[in-house]
C-alpha cells in the first residue's frame, strides 16, 4: 500500500496521439470546444486500434480525451504559477490552474466526436480540439451530460470566456489566399476572436505570428478591428 514516504507509482501507454491543425502551443485554443472549426483526428497504436476497443462509442456525441502536456513535461512543475487570463502577474495554486506545469503532466479534454473510422486500425474524428498536433493521448472516456454538466457550478478567476468582439479585415494578399482555401475562413476566425494574445500584451502595433494547419498567419489587433496581415505556406 502506499504512504506518505513511500507513494505508489504507476507507468502509463499512451495508446494514440492526435492529428491537430495547432502546430505550436501559441493560437492554440486555451480551452476545449471554444474553436468548433478545429477539426481533429485521434489515431490509436496497437494493439488498441481494434474496431472492438471503441465499440459502442458511436453513441456518444461527446468525448473526454486524456492526454500529455508533451512539450512541456521535462520542465517540471511549480506550485505556483501565472495564468495566462490574469495578465501573468499574479500567481496560484497549480491545483488552481489548468497550467501545464503540473506534478503529473495531464490534461482533459472534452471534444465532439464527429465520427469513427475502423476501415484500417481506429481514427476518431473530433472538432473543437485544443491539443497540439502529435500530443499523445492516454485515455478516452464517453461525456455523460447527466452527471458532468453542473449548471450552477462556479467556476473561479476562469468565469467567462475572452471574445474579442471586433471586426477581422483582411489584406489583399490574405483575401486572395483565401479564395482558394475558403475552408480557412471559419477557423481563423474562431482562432482570432478567442484572443490568443497574453493578457499583459495589448500593443495595437505588435504584430503575432502562429502557424495553423499548413499556413503561416500574421496579424494584428487594433482598437477597432483586427487586421490580417499575411497568410502563407
């Protein structure tokens, strides 16, 4: 059994990773389900890509996916840290927080699975994902609104989310990329007006960068509108 001086410790398999369109952790959504548009694939390793493994999970229209703060697990943990929402300048509990400077490096997703493929080995398809392309996935669990939707839950420092409500304006260069890829409209947008910018950084002149997908985007928020800059490959 364990103990205070002797804790318990368990090895886990990660038994897939995610195909995400958020190739770094900047403009990656903050929260699950706040970029509808961010279409995802989770592809599982054997011998856990069985058709028999998710059976079932079809009936399902929500999934929770644990998962590994890969990109950050060697640097440890803190017990205090600075969200991001409160303009990094003041710090919480780690228990406080869904940093990923954590004890254990997991974290909890909640996506909407959109449909199973098991013609060869097992890729769920889900939107609204908040993972970082390649992230390893150690668990999936079906969502029971039933018991884990709290109407009246509080909810801390995080009790609304962040929406930019400004108008995004397009440059020529960006209008003309994206009449041949119209399908990055309604991502880029969703990405922007969630505000991936620190809370600290409000300089109308600087200029943000993140790749998404296949594309290089640039661009910037002013008093009065949001301005993309550039988008290229």
């Amino acid at each position: 059994m364990p103990t205070l001086n002797n804790p318990q410790h368990f090895e886990v398999t990660p038994i897939g990773f995610i195909h995400s369109c958020f190739k770094e952790k900047f403009a990656t959504p903050r929260q699950p389900g706040l970029v509808p548009a961010a279409f995802a694939q989770v592809q599982l390793y054997p011998p856990y890509n069985q058709a028999d493994a998710v059976a079932g999970l079809e009936e399902f229209s929500h999934i929770w996916l644990t998962f590994v703060f890969h990109q950050t697990a060697q640097q440890g943990w803190k017990p205090k840290v600075r969200p991001p929402r409160l303009g990094g300048n003041k710090k919480l509990g780690v228990f406080a927080t869904r940093s990923t400077f954590r004890p254990n490096p997991l974290g909890l997703s909640l996506v909407k699975l959109e449909s199973i493929d098991t013609s060869n080995g097992v890729i769920l398809h889900v939107s609204g994902a908040d993972l970082i392309d390649q992230t390893p996935i150690l668990d999936i669990k079906p969502y029971l609104p039933w018991v884990e939707a709290i109407a009246d839950a509080k909810s801390g420092f995080a009790s609304s989310d962040q929406v930019l409500q400004l108008p995004i304006q397009y440059s020529e260069q960006a209008q003309q990329f994206l009449a041949t890829r119209p399908e990055l409209f309604e991502l880029i947008e969703q990405v922007l007006l969630h505000d991936p910018r620190p809370a600290y950084q409000q300089d109308p002149e600087r200029i943000y960068g993140c790749k998404i997908t296949d594309i290089n985007l640039r661009w910037q928020v002013g008093w009065q509108h949001i301005d993309v800059l550039e988008i290229s490959q």
